[in-house]
C-alpha cells in the first residue's frame, strides 16, 4: 500500500468528484492521502476533509506564495489548527524565490513564525523551497534541533542539497516530476539517497506523472512514482512501496491502526 503524503485535496479540480477521486486512489494501492494547507481558510478545509474521510489526513500552513507576517490572532489561529485530531505537520511553508510572489523579506519571517509553532506543537514541518536553498538552510539551522522532524516537498535540489537536508535528519519527498526523461538531477538524488528517508507526493491537482503528463493529478497516480523510483533503483516495487509507507508513518507518527 502507498501513501501519498501531499496533496491539494481541497482544490477546485476535486470540488465535484471528490469521493471518486479517493475511490480511485483505494483501487490503485493507495491507502491515505495528506491534504496540504497553504493559507489559513485551505487549512481549515484540509482538516475538515480530514475529519470526514477516514484515508485522509492534515496539515496546516502557509505557503510562501501567501505569506504575510502573522498578528498574534493569526498565529493562534494556526496553532489551534494543528491541536485538532489528524494533523500531522505544519506547512507548506518555505521559500520561493522562483515565483516570488511575495517579499523576500515578508517570505522569511512567515516561514520563521511557522517553524516556532512547528517546534511549540512538537510537529513535524513540510517545507516549500524553490530556487532558495541556502537561505533555507540559514534559517532553518536554528529550528533544527528543536523540530519533530521535517518534509522537503516536492524535492528539487541537487545531490550536495539533498545530502544537507539527510544531515540535519529530513525526509526526501519524490514526486511526479521523476518520471519525466529529462529531470536526471532528481534521478541521481533517488538512486543515491537511502531508501528509508524517501518519501512519495503527487503535488495533486499539479504535477501529473508519465503517462498523465499535462492532465490533472490525483493521488491514485502515485502509484506511477512509485514504479519509476523502484525502476531507478534496481529494486521491486513492493519493496518502495512498504519502505516509503513505512517512513510515512515514522515522519507522521501514525499509529499502526491508522486507516492509511
């Protein structure tokens, strides 16, 4: 059995067709899916679907492309979000100075706040970095040793990045992107990391792997990243899926009685 560990459930792409969406999912192997917050209303939403569908669960964050520096009410807001049952992590949070969409500067202390709740609730945090790894690195150095763990979603460094990030003890997120020809640096980093701090997303609505490249994503498609990253390492499927299930469940601290 897989688990996606991120997605947009909450998504328009899923307002209409959601329960057949999950349907799919449970026939293709997948036993859970983590629905991702990215602003405080799709945090509340991700804990709702959360609370509704037994294979889904949470997280609560913001994402850099909305980050703003939280008044005090906010902050609690969110903190109060992640006490609520089947939440996991905090995030998406991070940095992307890809889109820069927001302030550098505004980026870096919404991420800041996000981390101090992250080591408050004594959660694990789901990072969004794009283009900015060596601010990352310099700001999440001083949270390090205080966090419940960490998620480098949607993976996009080099090998020397993806080396850093195993150091400081995070999990490695694969998502569809490995299945395309040309993404060999994302090729390199799976072969070479360890197989029990890799983790597997498909980034739905976005990011659909070979053969789905360009339609919709959906978490019943992870099953694809699976079989590339058993492909790339020489390995069986099975063995990628019970290992990746299995650091899912470590870095989530789900209990073994958990629907996913």
């Amino acid at each position: 059995m897989l688990i996606d560990t991120h997605a947009h459930l909450d998504f328009p792409e899923f307002a209409n067709n959601l329960e057949e969406i999950l349907d799919r999912a449970g026939k293709s192997g997948v036993s859970g899916v983590v629905t991702i917050g990215i602003d405080l209303e799709s945090s509340r939403k991700a804990v709702r679907l959360a609370h509704t569908h037994p294979e889904v669960y949470a997280t609560v964050g913001i994402h850099p492309h909305d980050a703003f520096v939280l008044a005090i009410h906010e902050r609690e807001a969110l903190e109060a979000l992640a006490g609520q049952e089947r939440v996991l992590a905090i995030g998406e949070m991070g940095l992307d100075y890809y889109r820069d969409r927001q302030p550098r500067a505004i980026q870096r202390e919404c991420f800041r706040q996000q981390l101090e709740i992250a080591c408050r609730t004594k959660l694990p945090a789901v990072f969004h970095v794009r283009e900015a790894h060596a601010e990352f690195f310099e700001i999440v150095k001083d949270y390090a040793a205080e966090l419940a763990g960490g998620i480098l979603h949607c993976f996009s460094g080099d090998w020397e990045v993806a080396e850093r990030c195993l150091e400081m003890g995070f999990f490695l997120s694969i998502p569809g992107t490995v299945t395309f020809p040309k993404a060999e640096v994302l090729h390199g980093v799976v072969r070479q990391t360890p197989l029990n701090r890799l983790l597997l997303e498909t980034d739905a609505p976005y990011l659909a792997p070979v053969p789905f490249r360009g339609k919709v994503n959906e978490p019943a498609f992870v099953f694809h990243t699976a079989k590339k990253v058993a492909e790339l390492r020489r390995c069986a499927l099975d063995e990628v899926a019970q290992q990746t299930t299995a650091n899912a469940r470590t870095v989530f601290r789900l209990p073994s009685a958990a629907k996913c």
